[in-house]
C-alpha cells in the first residue's frame, strides 16, 4: 500500500475547549494547522496538534441536538473519552482500498460503505475489522495537498520542521512518537491481519510486566510503529479495556522522550499523575489525560526502521 506519514491519532471527549487547554498546558504543541474548527458534515470540533513528528487530532462532538446521532457523537455516547483512530497520509488512495478489499476489509468512506474507491480524499476501515478505525487520506490535488498552501497545510512537511520543533517549548523533552498501541482480542490473529493482508513489517515480539501485556510490533508507513498488544494482566489498563471492549480498541500513544526524570517532574507540575513506571517508561494516569493513556519512554522498539 501507498501509505505515507502518520496523518493523525484522534482523542475524542465531550467538550474540546478543556482538552485544548489541557493538550497547551502538558505538551505545549505547534498549533497553526486547524484550531477549534467546525464541521457542518460531521458536527463535531476539532483541532489538529503537531508534537514532534506526530498529529494528535483533539475533537468533540458540537453542542447541537443532531449531532448525537452522527459518527463522533454516536463514538462518545458508547465509549467516553478515549482513543478514536489512527490515520495517515497516502499518495493512491485507490491502491491502498483494493488491498484492503482484496483481503476481506470493509471498507466506509465519509458518506458510508462503498462498493468503488475514490480518486482521493478519506477512507476509513471498520473498527471490527482492523479492532479500531484506520483511516487513510489522499489530499485532493486542488487543496495543496499537506504541503500547503491550502487547508491541509503540515509544517512537518515543511524544511526546517525538525529544527523548529527542538526550538519550542516542548516541556516534557519528546523527541518523536516511539509507537500507537492498539489492544487486541487475539494477538496472533492481530499480527496476521497486520502483517499478511495490511502489508506492515513484523519489527518485533515481546512482553511488558509494566503495562501487562504481551505484544506484536509492526511498521505501517515510513515512521509510525504499531504496537498489538493483548493483556497478560486483568487488573491492568489494557486488561480493563479488552474486558470493556472485547473487540479491541486504539489503546495508548506512547513518546520517547530525552530525559525521563525531566518528564515524570513536568508532569507533577501540570497535575498529572504517574500510574506506574520503571527505569525506561512512564505510564500515566488516564484520569488526568481525559482518558487516554499515554507513556513516555527512553526505550526504542527493536528493528524500528527510524533507528
């Protein structure tokens, strides 16, 4: 598949304002791309929040009656706030719809099902399918593509990206997304769909006590690692989440960071607190961070190919 850049990891709550305020105050990300903008299709906010080299887009749905019963509306309404999807770029978006179809994949686009693939813009997979929702997006030529100048503009594709990063605030020291955790009901059957019929790289295998699972990493595009992950203890975050959605769901965004002792401080100061840690990986509470757990790390995924 023609996959590209991380697009975005969407966080869903019920209200963006506070989550825009708590995203400024904790990682103090470039803004500049979208900020608190209003679709009329979809009746939800959004926001889209550049951190080091990844996009977590920040949205909720509106405040009107309809939008109870539209796609955002209808995911909080189940679910809370959590983790909603993963999406990237691509550059044909037909190609990347006939391999998912080809390989049993349902495949939806903004309006729905589609039995034909578009000449650019979204398609989603369904969540049952994949055990969360991937989208992959092919700008339209008439919008300047992510490049910009048009409304997709992505300073991560501009020259100096990097340089302007390092030169921010950055208060918790991060360096780039280390990998997107998905928790999965069957791991083996995880890694095959994953590995065999989505076309990512098997990076590694292995097992955390700290988190409690036992987990498959794979590379879908260039620079985004996906961690499959499957519960090895019940108590756990992830065994509380599969317990809660035995279909699986997108489960965390994990960071490396330069320094971890300079993150875990920055944290206590913005009032978010550490649920567990050892010598290489923060896990914080996902109580303080409007649900969505998040890790911070010095641990890189063997065989990345960033490394």
């Amino acid at each position: 598949m023609s996959v590209g850049k991380l697009f975005h990891v969407t966080h869903i709550t019920e209200d963006l304002a506070p989550l825009d305020v708590w995203y400024d105050r904790v990682f103090a990300p470039v803004r500049g791309v979208m900020d608190g903008q209003y679709s009329e299709r979809e009746r939800r906010m959004g926001s889209l929040l550049v951190i080091g080299d990844a996009v977590i887009e920040a949205m909720s749905p509106s405040a009107e009656p309809e939008a109870a019963a539209m796609p955002i509306g209808r995911f909080h309404a189940k679910f809370g706030r959590h983790w909603h999807s993963v999406a990237w770029f691509c550059d044909d978006v037909r190609s990347v719809w006939d391999q998912l179809v080809e390989g049993g994949i349902r495949v939806l686009q903004p309006g729905g099902p589609t039995d034909a693939p578009p000449e650019d813009g979204d398609i989603y997979t369904h969540p049952k399918d994949t055990f969360t929702q991937l989208e992959f997006f092919q700008p339209p030529v008439s919008t300047g593509g992510p490049q910009g100048p048009g409304p997709f503009a992505d300073p991560r594709f501009k020259p100096g990206w990097t340089e302007r990063w390092q030169a921010s605030p950055n208060p918790l020291g991060i360096e780039r997304m280390t990998y997107v955790s998905i928790v999965v009901p069957d791991l083996e059957e995880a890694t095959k769909l994953y590995c065999e019929i989505i076309g990512a790289p098997l990076l590694w295998r292995g097992e955390s006590e700290l988190t409690g699972t036992r987990s498959t990493y794979v590379s879908l595009g260039p620079e985004t690692v996906i961690e499959l992950t499957h519960p090895t203890q019940a108590d756990g975050l992830a065994g509380r989440e599969l317990a809660a959605y035995p279909g699986g769901m997108c489960h965390a965004m994990t960071f490396t960071v330069a320094d971890l002792e300079h993150t875990a401080a920055h944290l206590i100061d913005v009032g978010v607190r550490v649920l567990a840690r050892d010598d290489t990986t923060i896990v914080v509470d996902p109580a303080d961070s409007f649900g969505a757990p998040f890790r911070f790390t010095t641990w890189s995924v063997p065989g990345d190919p960033r490394d």
